[in-house]
C-alpha cells in the first residue's frame, strides 16, 4: 500500500520531536534599515547581519535582456515588507522576495 506523501511528512516531523519554531518555516518581516540591513518580525524582533542572506531578486543584479546586459535594480527600501525563508532552527533567514508593491 502506497503511503502519502503529506502523511509521510508529517509522521517524519513528530518523530523528529521538537518544538514547531525550531522547523523551517516561511514568515514575514519588514526593513528598517537598508545599510546594514535590518529586518523587524516582531515587535521587539529586529534582524540583522549574519543572521540575514538575500536573494537575487531582492538586490542590483545584471541580467541579459534580448541580448543586451541589463542592471535591475531590486534593491530592499525602508519600509519594505519581505518574506523569508527562517532555516531550521531560525539561526538564519533567507529574502527571497517583497511582498505587495
């Protein structure tokens, strides 16, 4: 008999044991601070420094377009609010994105 994938999964995480914030997860954070750059989750929360690895597309890159080299410029703004990927065991949050505009 075939088993699901989702109930693999999940039977694989509660044999692991653990708290459910000690599991990768996707959260949301908002910048404060572009230089270095500073990400607030919570409240009283505020990342920074080793703790945060960015994405291309959240930074200046260049790229081809139809042929031609191209600089985009992604770039994270005060204010922006970005989703991350939060490593096993958050020591390390990966932007992979902005959300909204």
């Amino acid at each position: 008999m075939a088993v699901k994938s989702g109930s693999w999964l999940i039977k694989q995480m509660r044999s692991r044991g653990g708290h459910a914030s000690e599991y990768a997860d996707v959260v949301t954070g908002m910048v404060t601070n572009v230089n270095p750059v500073t990400i607030q989750i919570q409240a009283n929360v505020l990342l920074t420094g080793p703790l945060i690895e960015l994405g291309r597309h959240v930074t200046k890159y260049h790229t081809e377009i139809n042929g031609a080299d191209a600089e985009v410029d992604e770039s994270l703004k005060i204010g922006d609010t970005v989703a991350m990927i939060r490593e096993d065991g958050g020591q390390k949050f990966y932007v992979f994105e902005k959300v909204g505009d």
